[in-house]
C-alpha cells in the first residue's frame, strides 16, 4: 500500500501534471514552477507511480511518461543507482511487464522509450551490459506470437541497437535472425516497417565495420522492397528516410543493390500516384549516393542516366502559371519543396557528384530538345538545368561556351517574361563559373543583350534579374572591357533610376 503521506502527494502530483497540459500560460507556468522545486528522487517515484497507474487519465499518463523519459535521460544518476538493489530489479521487472501488458499502441511507444533510456544507461564504460534480462526479454518479445510484443522488440531494438555492449559478437546470429524473420513477416507491415528501421539503426551504428555489414548484406533486397511498397502505399515516409541516412554515412552496405534503388527511382518518378514528398526522398537517396560513393554509381548507374536526367529535367517544368508573377517581388523563399527547385538542386548535386563526362551528354540530348519547345516551362527548365550544371560540368562545359552561348543569348528576347529570366539567370551563373574567359569571349553579346532587358519596366523582376546577372558579369570582368561599356551602363542605370522614381 502506498504510505498515507505518498498518497496524499500522489494526488497532488496528478493535479500537478493536469497543469502541466493546461492551454492557459499561466496555470501551466505555476505548474512548471512547481515541478521543477521536486527533488530528482522524489520525482522518479512520483513520475513512476503514474505511468505505472492504469486508471490514471490517459493524457496524465502520457505526460508522467514523457517526463519520466527526460528525467532519465538529464538526472539519471541522481535516480536510479541511488535506489536499493532490489527497488532497481523492482522498477526494471515492473516496466517490462507494462509495456507488455499495455493495449494503448501510443503508450507503448513512450514506454519503450523509457525502458530504452534506461537500458542505454545500463552499459557501463567498459561495455558492459548492467541489465541482462533486458536482452533475454528483447529476443523473447522478438519471437513471440503476439504482433504487439514483436512490434516492443524491434521498437527497443532501433532505440538502442548498441544495447549488446561487449557481448554484441555472441548475439550476432540472434540479432540478425530476429531482423530476418521481422522483414519476411508480410503478413504484419508494421512488423515489417519497425524491422526496417532496426535494420537501418544497426547498420548506421556500425558505419566503420565492413564486416558487420558484408554479414548484414544480404538482408537489403527485402528492406528495399518494403521500402519500395510504402512508397506505393504512401503511408510513412520514415522507411525511405532510413535510405537517405544509409546512403549519406554507409553507402558501400548499399552496394549490391544500387541498381535495384535507381530502378525504383526510375519507375516512381513519373508516377502520378505518388506524392511528390517520396519523390524527393527518392531523388535524395540517388544524388546522395552519388555524393558520396560516386565511383559506384558511375559503374552501376551508368545505363540509367539516360532515363533519370531526362525525368528530373522533366520535374523542372513543373512550374505554375502565376499571373502577377512578373511584378511581385522575389520571395526570399522561394518554394523550397517545389518539384522544380528540388529536381533543379538535386541536378546540380548529381553533377557535382558524378561529374561532366558522366552527367553532360544526358543533358545535351534532352535540352535541345527542350529549348526548342513551344511550351514556356520547358526552355525554361533548359536553361535554369544549365545554370544548375555549371560547377559539375565546368571543365567538358568550357570548350562548349560558343555553342552554349549561341543557344542561350536569343533567350533574352523571348516572348514569354519568366524565358528572359532563365535566360538571364543562365548567363549570370555562366558569368561566374567561366569568368574571366566567359567576359572576354562574350562581352559583346552579353552587355548589350543584358541592357535591353534592363529596358523592360513592364516586367521589373526580368528588369531586376537582368540587372543582377549583369552584376555578376562585371564583378570579374578585366577592367579593360568593363571600361569600354561604362558610359552605356551608367546612362541605362540612370534612366531607369529616373522612371523607378517617377513610379
């Protein structure tokens, strides 16, 4: 029985954590106030009592169980190995038995992320494990009948995959039977799924042992096809997350199948059905492997590039026709998660990743295409795809300038405003990449294209662009050059001045 005294604390402590949740700042600012006065070890006992308290009000319970979780992981020594031997077995027995009996499934996730804060805590510095029926506990949940109890253990598995301590060696095989058997569930995606994230969680915690992941290799095609069936689904994109992180620290475990993710790439994005979100997962995972192990992208990927450019040049034409788009001022952010910036900066990464050999022929093949169209957006993705490619392509780009230029230059008189801007963006980037042998070879077609546009009050942000590549041009133009055309710049920069003040 709780000691009279406790009780009588208990209750107050209940209305204590209902203030906690109150909307009104003042009732929960007390409450704050007052809670932070408890003393740590009175705090554990009083948090405990509630998460344990099945009749407590739900949101109470959520609340002591976010709590205790944070007291764990700031205050853990002043909290649990205080407490008697026995009271530790008692609290650690206690917690098990809860979340195995708990039917509410978002309670169960807190729970577990209490039970691992402790059990990340219970390995000592030399590796240590404090806590051995955790780990019998883990694997016991792991092939259990229950989905419930499968779904504790590969929850608990992904919060502390490094819970094996120095005994990891011997729990290999039990490890990776516990993953293999979760991913093959198909009955149960969500066993399925939480098997995803513990594979990807181990992995990412042994990124320097090749070993570890040579022996975890062959579970990729599974993990991949889940992958691959929640994109579909779209459900949860916290699967082909796992996928970004994996490729970012541990690309050589993905080897063996890259081919097999830039397929999926290649038939997803063009797919209607799937949201655009999981595209740009999707395309992340490709240019990051790219950035990362490009020599094994290049081997493996090279068959593909000739459909994944053209499909992400294809992404950058998915523009929307803005009325007032011309006369409104640039916004600083500009729609960040659009397909076309996205396509746009993952083309520019891809360059940069894979280079111009690998990655420029599949983009002359589609612009020219693209630059001839009726259709506005496509020229415009066709020049915004070669101011994007500048840096990546610099060396096979520069012997191509006059080509380049020949192309882009009547773009500047284009009928349709946001064409010019391209146009003009394109040439301020070029300006930059290839200076100084962009401003000595082209000054006179540049200069004077780019003032003509500077003409154009009617569509001031072209007129501004115009005015910024032009910037961009004369911040490292030889100053032989510029100084023939400064009398024609300034007069232009005054009447325009003169106009913008008359407006």
């Amino acid at each position: 029985a709780v000691p009279a005294k406790m009780a009588g604390d208990q209750e107050q402590f209940q209305q204590l954590l209902t203030g906690l949740l109150s909307a009104e700042n003042k009732i929960r600012q007390q409450a704050e106030n007052t809670y932070d006065q408890i003393a740590a070890d009175a705090k554990f006992q009083l948090l405990l009592t509630n998460v344990v308290n099945k009749n407590a009000n739900e949101n109470v319970r959520s609340m002591a169980a976010v709590l205790l979780r944070r007291l764990i992981t700031t205050n853990f020594d002043e909290v649990f190995p205080t407490l008697p031997p026995e009271a530790q077995g008692q609290v650690q027995a206690q917690l098990l038995a809860l979340v195995q009996q708990e039917e509410d499934a978002n309670m169960r996730k807190k729970l577990c992320d209490i039970i691992s804060e402790l059990a990340h805590n219970m390995i000592d510095d030399e590796g240590n494990n404090k806590w051995p029926e955790f780990l019998q506990f883990l694997f016991e949940s792991a092939s259990s009948s229950s989905i419930a109890h499968k779904e504790i253990a590969l929850t608990l598995f992904s919060l502390v995959p490094g819970v094996f301590g120095n005994q990891q060696q011997q729990h290999l095989g039990m490890i990776k039977a516990m993953l293999t058997t979760s991913l093959a569930d198909s009955t149960n995606p969500p066993v399925q799924a939480l098997a995803v994230k513990g594979t990807a969680a181990f992995i990412l915690l042994h990124d320097n042992e090749p070993n570890i992941q040579k022996n975890f290799a062959d579970l990729l095609p599974q993990f991949l096809q889940i992958i691959a069936t929640s994109i579909q689904i779209g459900d949860d994109d916290a699967l082909l997350k796992c996928l970004v992180d994996l490729a970012e620290s541990c690309p050589k475990f993905l080897r063996p199948q890259v081919e097999m993710i830039l397929q999926l790439a290649i038939k997803t994005l063009p797919d209607p059905n799937v949201g655009d979100g999981w595209k740009h997962l999707l395309l992340e995972v490709v240019v990051t492997l790219a950035e990362t192990a490009p020599a094994m992208v290049r081997k493996a990927g090279a068959k593909y590039m000739n459909t994944l450019i053209p499909q992400m040049l294809n992404m950058m034409t998915d523009l929307n026709d803005e009325e007032e788009w011309s006369v409104s001022d640039e916004q600083a952010e500009e729609d960040n998660d659009s397909n076309s910036v996205v396509a746009e900066s993952s083309l520019d990464r891809l360059a940069c990743g894979l280079g111009g050999k690998t990655v420029l022929p599949h983009i002359n093949a589609t612009l020219s295409q693209m630059l001839q169209s009726d259709n506005w957006k496509c020229r415009h993705a066709a020049l915004m795809a070669i101011s994007a490619v500048g840096e990546g392509c610099h060396k096979q780009m520069e012997g191509m300038l006059p080509q380049i230029m020949d192309a882009v230059i009547r773009f500047l008189q284009d009928p349709h405003p946001r064409v010019r801007y391209a146009a003009c963006n394109a040439i301020g980037q070029m300006a930059t990449d290839f200076a100084p042998i962009f401003q000595k070879k082209f000054h006179e077609m540049v200069v004077p294209g780019l003032l003509h546009v500077m003409d154009d009050g009617v569509n001031p942000r072209v007129q501004a662009h115009a005015g910024a590549a032009l910037v961009n041009f004369s911040e490292v133009c030889p100053k032989n050059i510029l100084t023939t055309y400064l009398p024609t710049i300034i007069a232009k920069l005054e009447s325009i001045l003169a106009a913008k003040f008359k407006e």
